[in-house]
C-alpha cells in the first residue's frame, strides 16, 4: 500500500465519549506507520479541512492522546457545518479534495450523527469522480442515538448514565421533601426527534411507584388533558410526580412545547424550556409546587459519570475504522453489534454509508407503554447494558483532569484560502 | 445518666450528605445502647414530632443504617415548617414537649440550616422551662454555606464539586462548538442570598482564559451594561464566554432577575429562570447562539459525585452530636474547625446556638473579585479543600444502590392528633 496520511474530523454535538473515539483512530493508526503516515485532525471539524487548519498530532504526546480516552467534549473542535448535494455545494467538495491532495491524505475518518454520515458518502463518491479517490470511513457518534443499523451510537450510553442516575438522585430529593413542599419535578432531557435519552430516565425506577412516574417523547405526541390527569393520580397516589421531559415533545400538530426561535446550521429549531413550560402548565391546573432543572450541555459532557461500556465501545468504533481502512474497506461506518442471548455481548460491525445516510432511527413503539407515559421491559433490556459500568477519569484537587492539546497546525500548502 | 431516647430530625432544603450525618448519629448513638435507647427519627422532620410520627430507626439493620452514608436527599423526610417565637408558636413547640415526653425522648438533634438551629435553641430554652429539660444539639446542614461560624457546612462541599465539574466539563463543550455555533453557556445554580455555590463554579478555571469568564453573586448588585460589555469582550478573545450564575442574582433595589413568584413556607422567593433571563438578554443584545442549563435538584443530589471531605463531615457532624451529648453538652451545634496551616486540615468544634440562629454568612467581599465577577486565590484557597476527594456509592447495573428504609412508625400514644 502505498502511504498517505489520514484525516479526522469531529462532527456535530460532541459527547462524553467523542474523544474516546478519537484515541481509537489516533493509537491504531500510530500502530501502522508504514501505512498511515500522520493523522491530521481537522480543526473545528470539517471546516477545518475546507480552511485548510489541520491539526498534526503526531506533535501530540503518547500521554496525551491516552487521555482523549477520559475527556469530554471534541478535542480538535466540531462544527455545524453541512456540505449539501454535490451540485449545491460542489466548490466546498472540490475544496475538500484539493486540500487532501495537497497534504496527502488519502483516508477520511468522519466522526458524526447521519448528517456527517451523508457528507463522508459524498466525499467517497466525489473523490473517486475527482479522480483521487480517497478510503472514507464514518465513526458514528450522537448522543440521540438515532443511527440506523448500529445497534446504538457512541456517546449515547454515557448521556443514558447521566439521565437515570439524575433522575434517581433528584427523585428521592423530591419524594423527601414533598410532604410539605415540592410535589413536582421536571428533568428536560435532549432528544430532538427521538425519545431514547428521555427512555433512560425510565432505568432510575426499580420498584413500581419510583420515579420517574412520566416521562414525555418527541414519538408521542402531547396530550395536555391526559398529562394533567396523570399528575395528579401520581401526586394523590405517591405524594409527589416525577417527569422526565424531551426537548422535542410537541402536540399532535407538531408544534413543540417550547421553541426558543433559534436555528442551527443545519436549520434545526434550538429548543430549550420544554421544563417551565410544563411546570407552569401543572401549578396553574392543580396549583402544586413544582421545581424543574434543564440539563443541557452537561448531560452531554458528563464524562465525570461515563458509562464503561460506552466509553469502550467508543473507542473499539475508531480503532475499527482505521483497521477498516487497512483491509481496503470504503464508505462504510463502523457500528456496533448486539449479539444474541441473555447477557450482553456486542461485537464491531459495518453499515454501507449509503444505508446510515440521514435515516433516523426513533424509539419503536413497543418500547413505549400503552398509556404512552413510560418504557417498557422490552425497552429497559436494550438500555440497560450500554450505561453498564463506570468509567472514571482521574482526579487532581477534587476535579477530573482532562486532555489539553498543543493543537500544532500543519503548513498550509494552498495559496488560495476558503470563504465559508 | 438516666437512660433516654433521642429524636433526630432532617429540615429544609436535602443535601447529598445530609444522611451521613444521619448515619453519624445513628451509629454512635447504637454504641451507647446503655444511655441512649432508641433512636426515633421525625418522618418528614419536625413535623413527624408534631404528629407524632416516629420512625424507629433500631427496626433497620446496620447495613442499611450504614448505607445512608452515601445516599443523597433525607431519608427519614424533611420538611420546610418553621417554628416562629414562643409567642407566635406557642402551641406547637408545646406539642413537642408533649411528643418528647411521652416517649422519653431526652436528646434532640436537629439537623438543618439557620432556621433549624433556631428553633433548637427554642426547643431547648422551652423545655427548660416547662419543667422537662431536653439535650438540644444542632447539625449544620446547608448546601448554601451560609451558616456562620463553622468554617463551611456539610451538604456545600459536594455541590460545589457538583458546580465545579459541570462547569468544567460544559465549558469544554462550547469551547469545541463555538467556531461555528454556540458562543455563551449559561449555568444557573443554588444561592438564594449567598454566592457561595456559584463561586465553586470558579475552581473549574486551571489556567488563564478557561471557563468560567464570568460568575454573578447575590453579593454584587447586576449591572446589566457591565455584564453586556464583559461578555462581548471574553467572546472576542476566547470565541465563547461561560456565565455562572446565582439563582439569587438581582438589581441594585434588590429586583431578582427571575421570581417565578412561588414562595416557600418561609415566605422566601422560589427563584429559577435566571439563566434563561441572561440568555435572551444576551442574544438580544449581541445576537450570540446560547444554551443554557438550570441545575436545580440535580446539583444537590448529587451524591454519585459527592466531596469524601464532605461525606466525611457531615459523618463526623452527626458523631460529635451524639458524643456532646453523652458529656452533657447543651444548645450547641457542631461545627467544623479549619486549622492553621498550609494543608488543609479540620477538626471538630462547636457554636452555642443562640449565635448561630438566623445569621446568614455571606461571601467577604476579598473572596470576589475587583470587577465583580470572578474569585480571588484567597476564595480558592478556601475552596478547594472542600471538594477534595470522591466518595463513589457502590452501582448494579450501572446505576448507583440507595439505601430504601423500612420506615417503622412507633405506636403513637398521646391520644389527640395535631393540625399543622
């Protein structure tokens, strides 16, 4: 084979565990020299790649890549930043390719939701029509998990862990002090258009009567009469109700509960305040006292309380992109593989990047119960396992110690610079 | 001495460690079986005294008792009732006499914040002087340090490791966004009238430039213009600015930034809604992309990351009550005792409580700095022994074990019951 230099980029979102997967890509590739020359991470994501700001890290130390394996958030950078079809967005693909040319990079390593999934596909495409063909592999990663084929996403496990251990710790804080105060409480969750991290509130209950005692999907859709009603059993019955909301429950003519007005790059609504919402809709019908918490960035950060299973699998998806790359495979994504049987094994599969591409898988509706308002057995067996097990990073004065990079940029080589 | 029972109840806000101290005093209490007969904790707090409501704590095995160690919220239930003066409350601190003669209760520890440990005075001065005198011993317990002369106060310490994590791990995450999206991360925490929880989010900052940019204090009046022009400028120069702030946040005439207008049993404000006030504010403004997260409960459950200096405290608070009042100690709370010296280490002290009752400590004004928004090294000094060290509960499942209490109630047998 002859050697090339690879390209890394963090897409999206980042996650607790991105950069697990990015310590993947970087130590096996060091294993293969001969092959893979230097990594090169692109700075802020693929924009780095379009601006031509790419990160060597070979100037990174052994120590500090192993410490990607602890670290939250995207370490090179990420972005929002959506290449569209070949004919909208054909000078920013040619871009692509000149830049790969010019440092010689002949291996792509995406590492993102669908949305990247669908970019690393069309810069397989587009290469080999270029004429310089370039190995894309896509690394998926989304906190939503809502990838197609793998039986889960990276970084969703460990947001699972945050949600069910918050909603356990706030439940009993709660259920001790509602006698004569607080009766509700509200935990908004992410999840745009898919339910799962919402679910994993669900595996805080142990025992019938736990918290939470609703929870809210973005596939179900709201029914304000109906919602009001199960409050108030809950609080007759338990003393207090605990809700676990998703950042995407809308009515039944979509419209969300709570829609700040912002957009993202990719024309996303930016949600936020689903919790206030819904905790003046309750004190205003029944006049309970209520508190309500929006976790936002932190759930999606919490590397502090990783899930171990995620935090392995996140790297094994980079580890196998690379020794995809090795054996010739092309325009595939790494993926993980449930296994059959009662105790949970999993094992590195492939999906055709053509299939991942902005398909977006929801919560089935046998993981939803009847009434709507909970998960089911069915839907705690496939959860349960990827929170399984903890993942602590190391501490120094009472705080965990995360990866700081040098962050070297490698020379630009083009004369021409890139307007976004 | 006489053999009595004692009767311990948890008030006001929970805290991750409030039943250690719990456990404290259970477990010694036990190794005095010959002074101390039983241990009756107050279901819901006090007022399980007022309507003699007994949880018989020696009907829970050793192992649960010494779970409470690491379980967050109050187990035995708390409650926000406050007893007002003699005068006012006559009835009711009556009632309690009354409760506590009936089943020989002759020590009282009470464990709370300020208003707790005014209302041991009270019981104590009362019981006195009706003729059936009670060992009255407070515990510290509030997450917002406000209480005085103890050098800190069990239940702050694990939220300001709770605060300082969040931070740190949130801070990473809009560091790696922001070259294309979210610029301003706000981070809302507890701190109705003392900026002590904020301030922790400070220890998050290892080097010049890191998150946090801004903290706000109760302590300093808001100024809108200030904050506006602080926030463009740490954006100009680090690309993304991270705001901690106090929920008790407010205008120089005392105005909250955010007053859902819910008021508690003593008649404070329920704040929340502060960090999406600053939000808009700043989108408005400089038209910035922001999230923001409201941690509320979460923050103060958090025991699956609790300080071990913490942890050991509020053990160590509920020990020494037991142990005071083995030597006929009286109307006194423990407290914490920093020592001299450049490594930190504290030992046990006490406070009579008539000094203590309804005096709020806030931060000195050289734990903040000039600008007014930010901490000073003398503030971090102070800190950061209080977060120091991590206290894991044990998991199954990848979910953290709680204790779950059997909840005996003693045969009630006074014969009239009591309105609240």
């Amino acid at each position: 084979m002859v050697k090339k230099n690879a390209f890394y980029a963090q897409s999206g979102g980042v996650t607790a565990v991105i950069n697990a997967s990015a310590c993947g890509v970087i130590e096996t590739a060091r294993l293969h020299k001969s092959v893979i020359g230097k990594v090169y991470a692109g700075n802020n994501g693929i924009i780095g790649a379009l601006q031509e700001e790419l990160i060597d890290t070979s100037k990174e130390t052994a120590k500090t890549i192993a410490a990607l394996r602890h670290t939250p958030s995207g370490a090179f950078g990420s972005c929002r930043y959506k290449l569209r079809s070949f004919e909208e967005s054909q000078a920013e693909y040619e871009r692509l390719i000149e830049v790969f040319k010019a440092h010689n990079i002949g291996y792509f390593f995406y590492n993102g939701g669908g949305d990247s999934q669908d970019t690393a596909h069309k810069v397989s495409q587009i290469s080999e029509k270029m004429g310089y063909p370039i190995t894309c592999i896509g690394i998926p990663k989304t906190v939503d998990n809502d990838l197609p084929i793998t039986d889960n996403s990276p970084g969703f496990g460990s947001v699972a862990k945050y949600v069910a251990i918050s909603t356990r710790e706030a439940g009993l804080d709660v259920s001790s002090m509602c006698a004569s105060s607080t009766n509700i409480f509200i935990l908004e969750v992410m999840g745009r258009h898919a339910g799962w991290i919402a679910a994993a509130g669900g595996l805080a209950q142990e025992q019938e009567g736990d918290p939470p005692h609703i929870i809210l999907f973005p596939e179900i859709a709201f029914n304000e009469a109906k919602f009001l009603m199960k409050v108030k059993q809950t609080v007759k019955q338990h003393g207090f109700c605990v809700v676990v909301a998703s950042e995407g429950v809308h009515y039944k003519d979509g419209t969300f509960l709570s829609d700040s007005g912002q957009r993202d790059a990719f024309g996303h609504a930016q949600l936020g305040g689903v919790a206030p919402t819904l905790a003046t809709m309750i004190n205003e019908k029944w006049g309970y006292k209520y508190h309500w918490a929006v976790s936002d960035y932190l759930q999606r950060a919490a590397r502090h309380i990783a899930s171990a299973t995620d935090v392995e699998q996140a790297y094994a998806m980079g580890k196998a992109a690379v020794e995809f790359a090795l054996v010739g495979k092309n325009a595939v994504m790494t993926t993980i593989v449930r296994k059959p049987g009662k105790t949970y094994r999993w094992e590195v599969g492939e999906a055709p990047l053509a299939e991942v591409a902005n398909v977006e898988r929801k919560m089935p509706r046998s993981y939803i119960t009847k009434d709507g308002f909970g998960i089911t057995d069915a839907c705690k067996a496939y959860l349960q396992p990827l929170i399984s097990g903890e993942d602590y990073p190391p501490y120094k004065n009472g705080l965990p110690q995360y990866a700081r990079l040098k962050k070297v940029l490698v020379k630009k080589k083009l004369t021409k610079s890139f307007m976004l």
